[in-house]
C-alpha cells in the first residue's frame, strides 16, 4: 500500500488528505493523475473543497482510497498524565476545538546534534 497526500492552502487556512493505492506512482505521475482529475472537476464539484472533489475524481477513475474514510480508531495523545484518550471516529470532524484545545502546528528542520530527544 502506498499513500499520497493533496494539499489545499490559502493565507489562512491548510488542509490536507491522504490517499491510498496498492500501486506505487513518482511524483511526476501523481501530479499528471491530480492535474488529470483537477481539469475534471474543476468548473463544477459539490465536495466542501477542491482537493476533496480531486480525491472522489482520484477514487473513481484510478482506484484511490480516501484514507481518513476508512479510518476506523483515533486517539488524542498528550504528555499530560491521563489526558491520553480515545477520540470517537465519527466525532472527529463534526467536532469544533475549545479554546483550550485551539493550537498550531509547527515544523522546524533541527540538526542533530541539536535535538533534544537525540533518537
């Protein structure tokens, strides 16, 4: 199984989905394939977003999987003694953040020599 991923930004907001296919594909031939079915769909789709009509497109002409649609177990995991539980599947997306639980995510290259975990 090998997994591709579509990403959808604008100066606010990022949004990304995962695919799945039993076939491997470099990235010049996944980006003909997204190309492919962006022209598709593009003019007319009723998904809540461009990269979701994209991925239905990817599903129904080459055999893709929308992973999160069989995501089937999540957990919300926390360094925090006990605060490590079970989030309920369906609960995920319907579900809106507390202020509390509102964070963003942030990746930073570090060298080695500089992590603080050195695994």
């Amino acid at each position: 199984m090998y997994f591709y991923e579509l990403s959808e930004s604008d100066d606010e907001i990022l949004a990304n989905l995962f695919l799945a296919h039993d076939s491997e594909y470099d990235e010049s031939e996944f980006l003909d394939l997204v190309l492919e079915a962006r022209e598709a769909v593009i003019s007319h789709f009723e998904e809540d977003s461009l990269i979701e009509a994209i991925a239905a497109e990817l599903e129904r002409k080459h055999g893709f999987v929308h992973v999160e649609s069989s995501l089937r177990a999540a957990a919300r995991v926390s360094a925090e003694e006990g605060e490590t539980a079970a989030t309920p599947v369906d609960e995920r997306a319907a579900r809106i953040p507390t202020e509390e639980e509102d964070f963003r995510t942030m990746l930073v290259e570090v060298e080695p020599e500089d992590r603080p975990y050195r695994d």
